[in-house]
C-alpha cells in the first residue's frame, strides 16, 4: 500500500507546531525510516497516521485514497489496513489474559479478515494462536503464558505476531526496539525485515537510533522539532551535503 503525505500540520495546543508541513512517500511494499530525537513530533505522527489523532493541514493519501483529517478511530476499514507496533510490549498485552486471547484479538475484531495463513485451513482458535507464534519464531508452548511469564524480547514479538494476524498492508513501528538490549534488538529487526520480504508489507518504522533504521530501510527522513530536516537513500547516508543534525545522530549512534 502506497502512502503519500503532503504539507502534513499539527498542534496541540495555540502556538505550539508539533507538526511543521510534512511531505513524504512510501511506496508499497518499502520501509520508510523516521529519525529524530526525543520531542521531535515522531510518535506524534504515527497517531496521526493511525488515525488516533487529527491534523489540522495538508493530506494523507493511502494507495491513492483520502484520509480525513478527523480522528479515525472508528473507521474500521482504515484499521484493518494500518497496524501499530508500540515502544512498549507491555503496554498492549493484558497482563491477566494468557498470550493466546491477545493474539486473537485482531482477528476477533475484524472477523470479516481471512488471512492466506488461514486460508485453507481448520484450525482452533488456540491452533491459530499457536501458527501466529511460529511465523514470530516463538515456541508454541507459549500460548498457555500470561505476559509477566515472557521476556522483553517475547513480548514484543506477540505484539508483531498480533499486528500482523489480519495482513495490515501498513504497518507502523514506533521504536519497537528501544527497549530491548542490542542483541534481542537486532533479532526484532531481523524479523521485520523477513515478515516484510515474505508480506510485501509497508513499514513505517520510527527510532531515535539511526543505526536501527539504516537495518531496515532504504529511504529515510529526518524530523527535528516537527519538520523534516533531511530525507535521503541509505547510500547517501555519508555524504558531505547531510544536514547538520543528521551528521549529529550518526555520530551519536557510533557509526561514523
Ligand atoms: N497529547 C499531547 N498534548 C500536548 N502535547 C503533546 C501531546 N503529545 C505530545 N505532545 C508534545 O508534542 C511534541 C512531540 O511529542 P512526540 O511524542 O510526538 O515526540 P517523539 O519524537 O515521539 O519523542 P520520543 O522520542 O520521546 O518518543 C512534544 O513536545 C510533546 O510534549
Ligand atoms: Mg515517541
């Protein structure tokens, strides 16, 4: 799925730009990768795109068609299209029910979704659960778990199993790995890149790390206090014309 943002504003409140016109394109099947540090308006574009917050200028088209500036929370189409993978395993598990009532909940949500995994098949509602592991690398035997029994890295690859279980053609990344050690991160990463060979999946994927988003993406821009500072190709990363504070965040991640 196509994704085209053009002179793309926000504010919270008066006065207070926390998205300053944004202008990008994905194209299918891509992964776009959003730099910026802390306070740079990075989480606040992945709400917008998501539909959980409003904007106040410019539009967003996916694969050619409208998204209105209202919150979209309730427009069930556009979920079912867009998923989120949040910085925070925990904070979209339930922490009272086992591992397997979680994963499904995309899928009890949107019973009119026949994921090809399921396609040819008649499997429990458990087995299902068990298949959505798998395709994340995790062992079956963890359905039965509740999330205070998992690992950081675990969780937040039930969380990717549970986005996407209904084939989301965009899917948002907001630091998925930001709170994993380096080793476990790099897994994360390595799974994303396979879920989106396999997919044709577009991803969004946004870190402060630039060295996370060099892993995965090809095409990537810069935010800095909510506008786009620098936005370039992976083999342009070194070149003496990168802007000054993208020149700062490869220093800060090390690789330079
Ligand atoms: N609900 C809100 N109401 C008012 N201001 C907000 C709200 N959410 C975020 N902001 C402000 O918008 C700006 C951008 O915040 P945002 O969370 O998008 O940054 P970020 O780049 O994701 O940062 P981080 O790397 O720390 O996650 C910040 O100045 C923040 O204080
Ligand atoms: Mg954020």
């Amino acid at each position: 799925m196509s994704l085209e943002v053009v002179g793309l504003s926000k504010n919270y409140e008066k006065n207070t730009q926390v998205l300053n016109n944004i202008s990008f394109q994905v194209k299918e099947g891509d992964c776009l990768g959003i730099v910026g540090e802390s306070g740079s308006g990075k989480s606040t574009l992945a709400r917008v795109l998501l539909g959980l917050e409003s904007y106040k200028d410019g539009s967003i088209m996916l694969n050619g068609q409208p998204i209105p500036p209202q919150k979209r929370s309730l427009l069930r189409q556009y979920r079912k299209n867009v998923q989120m993978i949040f910085q925070d395993a925990n904070s979209s598990l339930n922490p009272k029910l086992p591992i397997w009532k979680s994963l499904l909940e995309p899928l009890d949500n949107f019973k009119e979704v026949k994921p090809s995994f399921l396609a040819h098949s008649n499997l429990t509602r458990k087995q299902i659960a068990e298949n959505l592991l798998e395709m994340v690398g995790l062992g079956k035997e963890m359905v039965d778990r509740f999330p205070g029994e998992l690992s950081g890295g675990q969780k937040q690859r039930v969380g990717i199993a549970r986005a996407i279980s209904i084939e989301p053609t965009l899917l948002i990344c907001d630091e998925p790995t930001a709170s994993l050690d380096v080793t476990v991160q790099i897994q994360i990463l390595e799974l994303l890149s396979e879920l989106q060979r396999k997919t044709n999946m577009t991803i969004l994927f946004i870190s402060h790390d630039i060295r996370a988003v060099t892993y995965l993406c090809r095409k990537m821009i810069v935010l800095k206090e909510g506008s786009i500072v620098d936005q370039f190709m992976l083999e342009e990363l070194y070149d003496q014309d990168r802007h000054s504070y993208t020149k700062a965040l490869i220093k800060a991640a090390s690789i330079d």
